[in-house]
C-alpha cells in the first residue's frame, strides 16, 4: 500500500487518472500526463536519486576513534528483508529465502565493525509470512559464515519495522546492561533508525553502510540518462523522509 504514495507509481495512477479524465477535461488531462511522465523521467535520472540520497546519508563510516570516545556496549545490525526465492540456498523444490542484498550488506559491515572493536552483535528482525525471522537469518551468517562466537550474537526476532526494532532491541539492551550502540543499517535508512533508537533511551554511534554513488561526475552522460536503479534509488529516497516526518508528527523525534 505504501508503494502507492510513492514514485514512480503515485505519478503513473497520476498520469492513468489524467487519461481516463481525457473525455471530459481534454487540456487539462493531456497536460497532466505530460506532467506526470516528465516527472518521472527525471525521478529516473541518476543524477536525482544520488543527489536525494546525500540529503540522507550524512554519516561518515564509523572508526575506532569514535568507538572510543563513544565506548558503546554492542553493535545492533538491522534487517533490511529477504529475497523470498533463493532456491541455491536450500533445496530446489523448496525455495529457501535468503537475506535481501541491502541485508547482506548491513551483515558484512557488523561483522567487520564487530571484528574491529570486540563487541557482542544484536540482530535485530523479526518473521513476514511465516517464514523464519529475519534475525535468524542474519545469526546463522555470522556464525556459520563469518565464524563469529555464538556467544557474541543476540537475537531479537520480533520487529518488522524500524521503531519495533527500537523499542525491542532498547529492551533486550537495557536488560544486558548495554546503554550506548554502534547502530549498522544503510546509509540512507541511519538518520530514521537513530531517531527511533534515541527515542528509546539507546545512545548510538552510526555505522552506516551501503552508501549511493558519491563519486558520479554530475557532467557525465551517465549521471542523465534514466535508469531502473535510479527510480529505485529515488523511491527509497522519498520513502525515508516521508518515514521522518512521520517519526516527527507521531513520535516528536527527526
């Protein structure tokens, strides 16, 4: 439901009105679907989507500087969902799910901050549509992968959204005596997640991860032409500051 608020469908149901209003209101409807094309022509450029990403990604890597001045009691790493139909993960027929891409990143990053500084690894995630909860997931690739001590990997399992995952892993914190966090998630998704976290009492040094291009030439032919992954880039750029504002008018924290 949400994805109907926001580009590029909300401007194509935009421009789909416009033509069946055609009949009736002839200029207005054409020029709105001239609108709504050209808008979505440019919400597609690379261009646009790295230069709305950089209004989000405002935290530079975490370092052990920082974690030293900060002295955080554990690192949370945040899940980012699964790719449903990953059938080289488990047997054919069955069709295992894995973690999204953006998980797998976010997972990368923990295990290197937690190699860095020694700290226990709280994944945080909970279950969609039965499946196995995405906390799980992210532990079983820590220890089976990365070789990480079971001991050093907590597992919050209920959340399925960034201020459950806040309140739930403030609670399992607050029981481990854990008053500060190094927090890895996106890049572009940190600045919400800190919110929630701080909104919670945790004090949280960001670690982000999966930074946009910041190294495109804005006079490069590439950085104009329209592509999938800019608009997916663009969508995802909307969909976190409209989530800030709603922390803001909901929950008085941004």
């Amino acid at each position: 439901m949400k994805n109907l608020i926001l580009p590029p469908v909300s401007l194509l149901l935009f421009g789909l009105a416009a033509v069946l209003l055609a009949r009736r209101w002839p200029r207005f409807s054409i020029r709105a679907l001239l609108a709504s094309l050209l808008v979505n022509l440019v919400f597609a450029m690379p261009i646009v989507g790295m230069g709305l990403s950089r209004t989000l990604e405002i935290y530079p890597p975490v370092t052990m500087h920082m974690v030293e001045e900060v002295k955080p009691g554990a690192i949370v790493v945040l899940g980012g969902g699964y790719r449903r139909y990953a059938p080289e993960y488990g047997h054919p027929d069955e069709g295992q799910p894995t973690l999204h891409d953006r998980s797998l990143a976010r997972v990368r990053y923990a295990f290197r901050v937690h190699r860095m500084t020694g700290l226990p690894i709280l994944a945080s995630g909970g279950s969609f549509g039965g499946r196995r909860a995405e906390a799980d997931t992210m532990a079983a690739i820590l220890t089976e992968e990365y070789q990480v001590d079971p001991t050093k990997v907590w597992i919050e399992r209920t959340s399925r959204t960034t201020w459950q995952n806040a309140i739930n892993s403030a609670a399992y914190l607050h029981d481990h005596q854990v008053e500060s966090v190094i927090l890895v998630t996106s890049a572009i998704h940190e600045p919400r997640a800190r919110a929630a976290f701080e909104a919670q009492g945790i004090k949280v040094l960001p670690a982000p991860t999966s930074y946009s291009n910041q190294s495109m030439e804005v006079f490069s032919l590439s950085a104009w032409i329209p592509s999938m992954g800019a608009i997916s880039e663009t969508h995802y750029a909307f969909y976190e500051w409209i989530g800030r504002l709603w922390y803001l008018v909901r929950h008085g924290c941004f």
